[in-house]
C-alpha cells in the first residue's frame, strides 16, 4: 500500500506484527501518553525506562492503565538512557524513544562505542516526513536536525536513509531531489558538485531504487511550473518524493516553515543506528510524536 497521508501509516502498521517501542527515561506525562496512544492504536507495543514511582503516579492522573506497559525500573536519568539501548541490544526491542532525559545523554548512549547502537562506520541522520497540505503527495527530507555540514559521503547516506524511508512508505520508486541554490552546476558552489557527483553515481546504479536528480532549486524540485518554465526535464522535477538539502540551516529551516506558515504535519525519526529513534521535543504535538512512533516502526527492518 502506498502511503499519500500520514494517518494512513496507523492503518498499516495494525494489521502487523507489533514492533515493540523502548521509552528512554519516561518520567513525564508527554512520553507516557504518546506511547500509551500508540498502544491503544495498536501499532506497538511499549516498555518504559524510568522511575516505576513516577510512571505510575502519571498513569494514575492521567487515567491510564499501567499495566498495559512493560515498566523496567531505573531512576537515574544516564543509566535509564543506556538501559534502554541494552534492552535493544538484547533483541526485547525494536524501536527507541527519547523520554525526559536530555538530547546529548540519549545521544550518548547511542553513540557509546562499546553498549551503543552503532554498527562501524555507520552515518546518523534524521529523517523528516511532512504532509503540506500545499503539496499533492508527502515529502521526505533531511538532515534537518543532525548533520550540520554534510560532506559527500554523509549526503550519500542521506539519500539512501530517504529512498528506504520511500520504500517503507509503499513509494516503489520515488523520486529524490538534490537542493542547491540553482539547477546550474557551479565548480565554487560545493553542494552543486556534490548533487551532480550523486546524481551521476544514481546513474550508473551506485545509488539503488529511486530517480535521483540535482542539483535542483527548490522551485524546480516542487513546482511543475517552475520547472516548465526553466526547461528542466527529467523524472524527479516538478514531482520530488525526497529533498537533500546541503546544510542543516537550508533543512531546518524549511522543516520549520513547513509546520509554522503553512500548518504542516509531520513525523521524525533518528537513522543510522540499528534501530531506529525517535527524537521527539516536548513541545511537539501529541499528533507528531504518534506520526514520529508510526514511522519508526514503519521504517524498522
């Protein structure tokens, strides 16, 4: 089934076998309650790291049922981080959640050389799928959030993250876009060569299971028109399924613009680690940490 909407990936994931989510430190009300969410939609199944007291004192406020979780006690912050990467390295789990520990600490127990989730010479990346509703199809885009500068191997590895996310999302063959400031190729503008060195490699069947194009001015890549009148051909202009963009202010930024001038929806996930991880802000919308769950099961091999 190909998904066009985001809600469909609920549908999806209820008629398969659960994948079981592992909350990092759920010590507050925003994790307990996605993750219950999710369990009453039934597209996972959860375990909660964290303080047992606390996690049950906010299902008891918030009415929930602490039984319908597996709850593994651990109250310190670090160790309840890297406790939840142990229960996915033991294979009790397929899919991790940032709870109320902090960015950098659940980063770390990521990144821990000897107990992380890292396979050698693996590249960690985000991955952000938007549903616009000024656009006919969903977009897949990155890195928004992780990789500031990303050199050429590193937006290799981008590439591959979004056309797997595609794929998950049922797009047999989706069309990528390499974002530059133009469609012209320019030896002094580094993401130019960049695109056109992916775009070559995608040609000659280095990068597998997409059309793959660039560079490409945003303009191109999302509008029929535009492309038209700029006389750029090919599968991937006017229609992209994924945008590369060459730098985390140029993602960041239209990821932000996405959801605050034109009400986007979206879900995000973490990749390049064994699993894959969700990397939810407590700002977030209940609705976007469902999507962010969603898609980290969709996306788990």
């Amino acid at each position: 089934m190909k998904i066009t909407k985001l809600d469909q990936m609920f549908d999806v994931l209820k008629s398969s076998p659960k994948k079981r989510l592992v909350a990092a430190y759920a010590n507050d009300d925003h994790s307990v309650s996605a993750v219950s969410m999710a369990i009453d939609l039934g597209i996972v199944e959860g375990t909660l790291v964290g303080d047992r007291e606390v996690i049950e004192k906010i299902c008891t406020e918030h009415r929930i049922k602490a039984d319908k979780f597996t709850i593994v006690h651990e109250p310190d912050e670090m160790k309840a981080a890297y406790k939840a990467v142990e229960i996915i390295n033991k294979g009790e789990g397929n899919l991790l959640m940032k709870g109320l520990v902090s960015t950098d600490k659940y980063m770390r127990a990521i990144l821990d050389k000897e107990n992380g989730l890292m396979n050698k010479g693996a590249i960690l990346s985000h991955v952000t799928v938007m549903e616009n509703p000024n656009y006919h199809k969903l977009l897949i885009v990155g890195d928004v959030a992780i990789l500031p500068a990303p050199e050429l191997p590193e937006k290799i590895a981008i590439t591959n993250y979004l056309i797997h996310t595609a794929h998950s999302l049922g797009i047999e063959k989706p069309k990528v876009a390499l974002i530059a400031a133009s469609e012209q190729v320019s030896a002094k503008i580094q993401a130019s060569v960049d695109a056109a060195v992916i775009s070559k490699m995608a040609d000659r069947g280095q990068i597998k299971g997409a059309y793959v194009d660039g560079p490409l001015a945003l303009d191109v890549a999302i509008d029929k028109e535009s492309a038209d009148i700029k006389k750029v051909g090919g599968h991937v202009s006017g229609d992209a399924d994924c945008l590369v963009f060459p730098n985390i202010e140029s993602g960041n930024v239209f990821y932000k613009a996405n959801t605050k001038l034109a009400n986007g929806e979206q879900g995000a996930i973490v990749v390049g680690a064994r699993v894959p991880a969700v990397l939810s802000s407590r700002g977030d919308s209940t609705k976007t940490k469902l999507y962010s769950i969603a898609l980290a099961a969709l996306t788990t091999r």
